[in-house]
C-alpha cells in the first residue's frame, strides 16, 4: 500500500468527528450564514450607488464573502483540532508513522477542504432561498473549487500555528489570519469604491482574486479573465502556506 | 546487531538544562530492558529521541541498526511505540483505531484487517472493538495501545510508563502480554516507575537519575550489589526492643527499624536465617510476634544508588 493511503485515511478521521459531533460544524455554517444575512439587512440598499454597477441584490455580492469565511472558519477549526491533537499526544502518533510530514499535512488539509463544503452548500440554499438566483453547474463547481482551495490554506495557516504554540490557546490567531484575508478584498463594495489604501491592498491581496473568482458566477457570468487569476492565487497562496507548514512539521522535535 | 545502541546521548532544553546527560546503552535483540527512574529523571526524553520524535543535541543512537537521526524513517517503520497517556481518539472504535493506524505504517487492507482482528482478540477487546474508545477504561486503553503499538510486528517496543494508573488486574494483564512479546523474540524497552514491574518483566534494569545512567545490570545482580539480607521483627508486648537490638547485633549490624517493625538487624552473612535469629532472641529471653528475613529489593538498590525513594515504588512494591 502507498503512503498515499493515509491520505484519505486521515481525511475520514476528522469526517467521523462531523458524523459523531454534528454540533462541531455548528460554528462554521451559522457564523457566515448569519454575516450574510445580516449585511444584506443593513447594507441592501447600497447597490444603489454607481459602482455596483446596476447589481440589484447585495446578498448575491456578499454570498461569495460567506463561502470564505466558512473556509476561513473551517480552516480555523483544522488548525484547532491540531492543537488539541498536539496537546494529547494523538500527533505524536502521526510523527511515528513512517510517512513524509507532505502526505501527513495534505491528510490534515484535506479534510478541511472537504468540510467545507458544508457552509458552502448551506450558504448557497440559503442565499437561493433569499433570492439568489443558481449559478449554474460549472460556475459552482468553479466556486466550490475555490472554497476548497481556501479551506486548505487557511487549514495550513491554522497549522502553522498550532504547531507553533502546540496549544488550543492559540485558536484566535488561527482564526485572524482569514479574517484579515478576507477583509481586506472588495468584500463588502466593489474594489473601485475602496478606500486608496484598501483598493492598493486589496490589488495585491491573493484572496481578492479567489474571492473574484467564486463571485463572478453569482453576480454576472464566468470568464476566464477572472477564473485562472483566482486559481494561481489560491494554489499560490497553498504552495507558500504549505511549505511553511511542512517546514513547521519538520522541525516538531528538533 | 544491537536493538538499541546510544552512545553518550544528551539532550539538552532551553536554558541549558539537560535532562539526558549523556548515556549509554547496549541492549540485545529480544531483551526486555527496564528502564526506571522517578518523574522528571530522563526517561521520557530518552524515549522521546530513541523513537525519532525528539533530536538528541549531543551523542548519538541506533535502533533496529538505524541511526535515530539521520535514518528517522527507517526507524519509525522498525518500532513500535506506546507513549505515556495512551493517545487514543475518543470518537473512534477500537477496531477504526487499529486499522488507521496499520495505515499510517503502511499496511495493504487485507493483511491490516486480518491483524487488527487477531491483536483485538489478543488484548481481549474483541467484544468491545466496535465500541468507541471514550468509553474504555484506562486498562481498556492502555490494552488498546498496546495492540496499537503491536500491528506492524515491530522488532523493537517502546512501551513508556504503561501501567502508570492502572489498577492491579489491569497491571498484571499487560505485564502478561509484555511476557508473551519476550517469547515472541521482541525487543522491549519499558520505562516504569513501579519497581515490582521493572523487578518482574525485565531482563535488565537501568537506572536514571537527574539524566545520567547511576545503575545497570540484571535485578538479581543489583540487589546482590545493593547488600545484605536484613530480619525485620515484632516483639510481643512486653519484651525489650533494645535488649532485642543488643542480642541481635551478633548476627549483624542494627538498622532503624521501619514501619510496624521493633527491630531491623542486617545480617553479616548471606547464611544467616530467620532460624539463627529465632535462637539468638530465644537466648536472651525474648518473645517474638513476627519474624521475617527481607531480601533487598530494587527499591533499596535505587535508594542506594540516588539518595532517595523511587516515587511510586510504594504502589509497586510488595
């Protein structure tokens, strides 16, 4: 059997959690879903203004912004769990495996992506349920592909620190690093009506072009202009953050 | 070739602190080598850098002929490890544990099914192996573990602490598996703190204290080494304790007596018996309660060769 196995061997690890303690995915569905929501309440009517650009549902603009932060939060939880796993003892166990620290994350992250595709499919019932009209198949696919991606990168922000700290202490820096990511995009306007310091971070910000990409489905059509900036950023953003995490597997111990 | 070889292994910890100071070991394929030592003397970090999961900063290590450091891999896949605090997941069963972890060592579905089955049967958790782990007891868990450790038939265990907290049923079933494992030609090394276990299962014992190897050899040899044999009495009531000491000393040279005992003697001669005792108080008038001839134990040995009590011999001694 290939080491390769311990890949999905892993991944239906931190499943059964989900399966045994449904509660646990509680956080990371109702957080975004409330966010959603609750920015479309206050700020509907902000389409009015001239950079939306005629767009007549904020809920449609902000859907996209949910879908991250529920990667964000599952990612958080990934990096949570470690820690906890770290605490226990559990990790040394994985440590003792004959298999590269590379298999051992990609296991850990993989999991995260799967995950979150639950905030995703609930995000999207209930943005369709508030008006949002369906994508289309392929431009969700290119969604949810997106989200993953994210979730995989904030899982290794997540086990960045986590090993680290080696402690469940530091779940709130797990949980900042999305937040600020997220935040400083064209979350909540459209980058032309960003303040100049945002829209220059925001310009230069990798999650901007995934967050571009998993918007242009639900606001507009899907175009390749837009789509494989968003995928070079998110795998971009994975290859630097997973390299630091392997690196930060590496030297558990040393 | 050696199961397990250091070579002035140290490990030293922010600060300067070294909590391995440079020791030596040479132990043989399917010996069971006990390791003892009170809390915080080195055991853990031993095991910890002879298991790859902590670099030594000084001296070097090889297990199953692998160099700890630079052939991690190749060790990992050589050993077994059942660490303090069996790390289990709550959530999982007993036989998903078992399967995850033939995974991570790497074993096809088939033949890992076949030995999670026999080492579930083995540890006597057949009927609880679809049970989820959270709610085993610690002997359940610990049981668990060490069917864990076991699923690749590793050349070399590292068993650390593994009855710590155990009640004595639950001790005395996994002091019978790691006996069985000696049969099987498995190398076992074992850190305890309960002296009866090290007494029991091990083949040789080490001593560490404050990271330094104070003692080694087999138990027989260091209680020969550690000293005499000693006769513990309780006299009836009425009957002098210093006229007993006085009587006594002819055999050997007054100790204070401990516990519930009037009069502790250590005897001059490993000939002298509870017989020669009886006779010499007998001489002197004096009635005896209880009489007993004490043969040292690793206890004494420790304490002879640190200075203090090993912590939680009370547990283990009989």
């Amino acid at each position: 059997m290939s080491e390769r196995q311990v890949v999905p061997a892993l991944i239906r690890r931190a499943l059964n959690e989900l399966i045994r303690v449904p509660g646990a995915a509680i956080p990371g569905v109702l957080a975004p879903t409330i966010f959603m929501l609750g920015l479309t309440a206050v700020f509907g009517q902000v389409t009015h203004l001239p950079g939306f650009n005629g767009l007549d549902q904020y809920i449609a603009f902000v859907l996209p912004v949910g879908l991250l932060q529920g990667a964000g939060f599952t990612g958080a939880a990934t990096g949570v769990n470690m820690a906890r796993d770290i605490e226990q003892g559990w990790f040394d166990r994985l440590l003792l495996a004959p298999v590269s620290r590379p298999m051992l994350l990609a296991g850990i992250v993989g999991s995260a992506s799967l995950r979150a595709l639950i905030p995703t499919t609930t995000l999207v019932l209930v943005g369709m349920a508030f008006g949002v009209k369906f994508p289309g198949v392929a431009e969700l696919f290119i969604a949810a592909s997106l989200v993953m991606i994210l979730a995989a990168c904030t899982a290794c922000w997540g086990a960045i620190i986590a090993l680290k700290f080696r402690t469940q202490q530091a779940a709130p820096l797990m949980q900042i690093g999305s937040f600020v990511a997220v935040l400083f995009t064209a979350a909540y306007a459209p980058i032309g009506m960003l303040q100049p310091w945002l829209h220059t971070v925001a310009t230069i910000n990798p999650v901007n072009y995934v967050l571009t990409g998993v918007r242009q489905g639900f606001i507009g059509s899907v175009t390749w202009a837009d789509t494989w900036p968003a995928y070079v950023a998110g795998f971009g953003l994975l290859a630097v953050l997973g390299t630091f995490a392997v690196r930060g597997m590496r030297r558990t111990g040393q | 070739m050696l199961a397990i070889q250091a070579n002035g292994l140290q490990r030293a910890f922010k600060g300067g602190i070294k909590a391995v100071d440079g020791i030596d070991l040479s132990i043989e394929q399917g010996e069971i080598y006990g390791f003892l030592g009170p809390n915080g003397a080195g055991k853990t970090t031993t095991v910890r850098m002879l298991v790859t999961l902590l670099l030594p900063t000084g001296g070097s290590a090889t297990v199953a002929g692998h160099d700890v450091a630079k052939e991690a891999g190749a060790v990992r896949r050589r050993i077994g490890v059942a660490l303090q605090e069996a790390a289990l997941d709550s959530l999982m069963t007993g036989n998903e544990l078992m399967l995850l972890q033939a995974t991570l060592q790497g074993m096809k579905t088939d033949a890992a099914k076949k030995r999670c089955s026999e080492l579930i049967e083995r540890v006597g958790l057949t009927d609880a192996g679809d049970r989820r782990v959270g709610g085993y007891s610690g002997g359940m868990k610990r049981r668990l573990d060490l069917a864990m450790a076991l699923v690749h038939s590793p050349s070399v265990l590292f068993l650390d602490e593994p009855t710590t907290g155990l009640d004595p049923t639950s001790r005395f079933t996994l002091w019978q598996e790691v006996s069985r494992l000696r049969e099987e030609g498995t190398t076992v090394f074992l850190t305890t703190q309960y002296l009866e276990e090290a007494d029991q299962l091990a083949d040789r014992v080490g001593i560490i204290a404050d990271g330094k190897i104070v003692a080694e050899g087999t138990p027989e040899a260091l209680k020969r080494e550690s000293g005499a044999n000693h006769i513990e009495v309780i006299l009836l009531e009425g009957s002098d304790p210093t006229a007993a000491t006085a009587a006594l000393s002819s055999l050997g040279e007054p100790m204070e007596a401990s516990g519930k005992h009037d009069v502790s003697i250590r005897l001059r001669e490993p000939g002298i018996g509870v017989a020669d005792a009886v006779r010499v108080l007998d001489d002197a008038g004096l009635e005896v309660a209880e009489i007993e001839l004490v043969k040292p134990s690793l206890d004494d040995v420790f304490m002879e060769k640190t200075g203090h009590r090993l912590e939680g011999s009370g547990d283990g001694e009989s």
